[in-house]
C-alpha cells in the first residue's frame, strides 16, 4: 500500500488522534489507495466514496494540470504585453519636447509626484493600475475549493499529484465526513497537511462569503448541483476554472421534465441525443447564473461518461461579453414521429458600420408539422448551442495524459474518451442515431463508413460522438439526411407498412439529392484507421453509483454492490449483533 502503509498500527494512532480528530481503532477502517492519495474508510459506510468516481477525479487532474500551464502562459503572455506597451511609452516619451525641471514647458510650476518603489506609474484610471500591478505581480499557485468533500480523497489527489498546486480548501457540512477528511489529511503526511484544510460549513455560505477568492472551484455533490452554481460563480477569480458534476441524469434525460425546469431552467427532451442535450442543459444553467453577476463562460471541456455528466468551464466578468449569451442558446424541436430536430437560436446581431445591434431571433423555425413525415413537434430547452470543448485545451490534455499516464489510474478510460471528444465537430450540436434513422424507416441499416461516406460526397461534414458509439454529429440538414437513407432504401427494400406510419411517409418522397455510397477517404477518423480504442466496457460488474453515506445496506442492493458485497455486510452486521442477543437472553 506504500510507505505510509506500512507504519505501524500504533503510530498511526497516536498521529491520527491529534489535530482534533477523535480518538478511533484502526481495525474498524478499510485503507484504500487511489492515485498517490491514500484514506480510511469506515466498514459501516459513514462517509460517501464511490470507486467507479475515479474516471471523474483522473479527468479533473488532467484538467487542472492542463489549467496551470495555460494560465502561466496566459500570464507570461500579459507580462510581455505590458513590457511591450511600457517600452513603446518610454519612445514616444523619449521624442517629446524636453521639459524644465522646475516646471512645465509653458512655464507653469507642476508638484512633483513621488512614486513608492515598485508601484506602476498611473494615468489616474484605477482599473488600469489594478491590472498593471497585477500583469507585473508574481503569480501565485492557483487556490482551489472542493465544496463536497466527503472523505477528502479528490483534494488529497489534488495536493500530492498536482504540481505547482496551491492551497485546496475541503468543504462539508456534514461532522463525520468533516472527522473522516480531517483523519485522511493526517494520514497522507506533511504535504497533504501543509496543503489541505478541511472546514465544517455550508459550502453556499462559505463561497458567498469568499467572492472571487478561488482560482478554482469544485462540484461534484451526490445529485444536482443546481443549488450551489449561484454562489460558486460568484467565489471564482476572473479566469478561473468551475468544475461541475451533475448525476442526476434521470431527470436531465427528460424522465421529469419539470423537475428539470425547476432545477435548471430548461425542459428536456428524449431522444437518443438525450446526453449530449443534458451536458448542454447545465451549462445553459450555469451561463444563466453567472449571467446574473455580469459574468460569461467559456466551456474548455464537457463530457458525458458513466453515470453523470462533467463541465469543466472558465468564468469570466464582461458586461459587454455578456451580451452574446443569446447567441449561444437555442430551443430544440423535435418531430415525435421521425426524430427529426431543429435548433432554434435565441437572438441575433446585425452589423451596422461599426456598430452591433443585439436583436431577438427569427422565428418559427418549423411549421406546426413536420416537413418530413407531417407529425407534430415537440419543444426543448434553452440549451447551450455554441461549442462544449476548446479542441486546443483537448489536445494539451490528452497529450499530457499520455505523457504521465502511470499517474492516471483509469488511463485506459480518460484516454479513449480524450481521443473522442478530439475528433468531434465542435460546432454541430447534439448528434444523429443511425440505428434511429433505420428504426423510423424499418430497413437494414447501411454501415457507419457507408453512412458517413454518403454524407461526406454530398458535400457535408460528419464525425463520431464521445456520447454515443452509433451517434453521428453532422452539419448536413434533415431533408439531406432522409434523401440519402430514400436512396439507401431503394438499393435495400423494405416490407410494405401502413400509409400513416412516419417511415411511409418519408419513403414516398422522391430524393433531391442523389446519394453517393462509394467510400470516401475521411469516412474513418483517424483513432478508428489506427485502431485506437474509444469506447471501453466497464472495468468490472456493478460499476456505477454506490449508496449515499448513511444507508443501510439490505438485500435490495445487489444490482448496485453485487451480490458478494451485500452478503459480506450483512453477515458483519450479523456476528456483531448475535453477542448482544445471547447476553439478553441469559440475562433474562
């Protein structure tokens, strides 16, 4: 288990208890080693920690390393900017009329003004002071906030992995996890200890009262996080990185469409996109919150895996930025008889000279029935339409992955999801089901590469989705969807079907577009031509969500800890109730 393992029981002990952690008998106490991060979990289950959550806290690493290198850039960069702007000032300073020394060159006595050593030289424009000193300041590692702790294992990761790493601040309001992160602190030595602090709080206040503070902020609550995004945009410097997780899916995948209103201010909708639309609902939420504080985002990676869905965006404060946010939204229609969609922006601009007018939409974008099959359609969001990942920052992670990728427990899966996310269109919203398309229709579905190469020759782009292995994002329109699947069905006939079935429908239009099926070079990306793996199954049985901290595990949990698990537990439970019992009965 490592070098902290292997001191003895004892010592353990007696450092654990100090630091106002209660006293406690390691017997009691499960040592799990993540990453270079070691914790101690109680065998009742006191204090949440999910296994299959180190895809989540690998992906979060990466990021983050990522962040640190791009920020000191970003700031070498201003430097450079400043000392360029500074050095072009001292020129054209240098060619201006010489002035007396007792006087101005009118002859005008002018105070001299002393200037502090080290403080910039100032116009009287306080904002533009604030940003010289700060450009020409050192620039101190990146505090973060972990606004859930639970057990402190993401912080601890965070401390003892992540180099150049400043402070991490390790919320909860809950004691014993409180207790538990405090006791995990100790046992991770001296630099979890210099670098991580734990605090009994309600993260909502404790952010709201730090505004601006954190150069990083981390959600990943058990459920929504929708409580906590107005206070966490408001604890983030300008430039920092929120991280979010939401595992409420259910509800985000339109099974509650007005829960998901109420929670995130947009309604879902069902179709095989339903992911990909739920990562694009929480960032509609979180551009509405930071909205509020004229603040904007820019989303540097979104992704989808397992049970949730994880954002990771930069937070900026703009009054003027903030006026695009329409553009970035749009609501989704979509047909309920063929699945066909459409988004609709919110707003538009119009250009003017060197003016830009911020104007409402044009609308509506679809009749009341569907131009494809004739049903009605159905109406989602507002979702974030404008691109989910900076392909830039995918391409620094991934290569750093890589680079470090004995440090990455779930390698294997962050990679395969890195390098799917690299070679999706970034600005495409939602994606395509083939097997759907084939479904509407009941004909035999043609091949991705047959698919793909039909759309490529039409003259339209197409890629995969980290999403979904069948899912296809493509900028072709519907109508030239449907011509290529008419001309696809034509080569492969179908049974008859009933006239008012949206397939029919569909079928008894003639095709615009003449579909052409010869291969096409770019029908395969290029992790498929060199065979690199992007979708893995899961790395063993019931891996997914685990019990909230607290519950009693029964029987009813098998499907979610597997049937060893639960009998393991209730056989404990068992041997540790069967002394009392006895002892009741002699008693009596």
């Amino acid at each position: 288990m490592g070098s902290v393992v292997e001191e003895t029981k004892t010592g353990e002990e007696d450092k654990l208890q100090t630091n106002n952690t209660a006293p406690f008998d390691l017997n009691d106490y499960t040592i799990i080693k993540e990453g270079e991060a070691e914790i101690l979990m109680h065998k009742k289950n006191e204090v949440f920690y999910n296994k299959a959550q180190v895809n989540n806290r690998d992906m979060s690493i990466a990021v983050l390393r990522t962040f640190i290198s791009k920020r000191k850039e970003e700031h070498e960069a201003l430097l450079s900017k400043r000392a360029k702007k500074a050095s072009e000032k001292h020129v054209s300073e240098s060619e201006a009329p010489v002035k007396l020394t007792n006087g101005s060159s009118n002859g005008a006595s002018e105070p001299s003004k002393t200037i502090p050593d080290g403080e910039p030289c100032s116009n009287g424009d306080e904002s533009e002071k604030l940003f010289e000193g700060k450009a020409r300041g050192e620039l101190k590692p990146p505090r973060v906030l972990e606004a859930l702790s639970a057990s402190g294992l993401r912080a601890l990761r965070y401390a003892r992995e992540i180099e150049g790493i400043g402070q991490v601040v390790a919320l909860d309001n809950d004691k014993a996890s409180v207790e538990a992160c405090r006791r995990n602190i100790k046992f991770n030595g001296s630099v979890a200890s210099e670098k991580v602090e734990s605090n009994l709080v309600d993260a909502r206040v404790y952010m709201l009262t730090h505004p601006k503070e954190f150069d990083v902020v981390d959600l990943d609550p058990y459920g929504s996080p929708s409580v906590f995004l107005d206070s966490a945009v408001q604890s983030i410097a300008d430039g920092g990185l929120l991280m979010c997780t939401a595992t409420d899916m259910a509800v985000l995948c339109g099974s509650s469409g007005e829960v998901c209103y109420s929670k995130y201010g947009s309604y879902p909708l069902r179709g095989k996109y339903c992911h990909e639309m739920a990562l694009r609902i929480v960032l509609a939420c979180i551009e509405s919150h930071a909205n509020r504080y004229k603040r904007y985002i820019v989303p540097v990676l979104s992704v989808q895996m397992d049970f949730y869905v994880r954002i990771f965006v930069r937070v900026y404060t703009s009054a003027s930025a903030m006026k695009n946010t329409p553009l970035k939204l749009s609501y989704v229609y979509q047909c309920v008889g063929c699945d066909s969609f459409h988004l609709q922006p919110i707003g538009r601009t119009v250009s003017k000279n060197a003016s830009v007018r911020y104007l409402p939409g044009f609308g509506p974008l679809v009749p009341q029935e569907c131009s494809d099959c004739g049903k009605k359609y159905n109406m989602g969001g507002p979702i974030w339409s404008a691109p989910i990942h900076d392909q830039d920052w995918v391409a620094s992670i991934l290569a750093d992955v890589y680079a470090t990728k004995n440090g990455y427990p779930a390698f294997g899966r962050i990679s395969a999801i890195l390098t799917t996310i690299s070679e999706e269109l970034p600005d495409v919203p939602l994606f395509l089901s083939l097997h759907n398309l084939c479904g509407t229709l009941k004909c035999t579905s043609p091949s991705a590469v047959i698919f793909r190469s039909a759309v490529i020759n039409a003259g339209y782009r197409i890629s995969g989705t980290h999403v979904n292995p069948l899912g296809l994002k493509s900028d072709a329109p519907m109508d030239v969807i449907w011509d290529i699947m008419r001309c696809w069905v034509k080569n492969h006939p179908v049974k008859e079907q009933s006239s008012d079935q949206s397939g029919s429908v569909i079928l008894a239009k003639e095709p615009v577009l003449q579909a052409n099926f010869a291969r096409a070079v770019a029908s395969l990306s290029k992790a498929q031509a060199k065979k690199v793996a992007r979708f893995l199954p899961n790395p063993e049985r019931h891996w997914g969500p685990k019990l909230r901290a607290g519950r009693t595990i029964t029987s009813k949990h098998v499907s979610l800890l597997g049937a060893d698990a639960v009998n393991e537990h209730l056989n404990n439970d068992e041997e540790a109730e069967e002394p009392q019992a006895k002892r009741k009965k002699t008693e009596d």
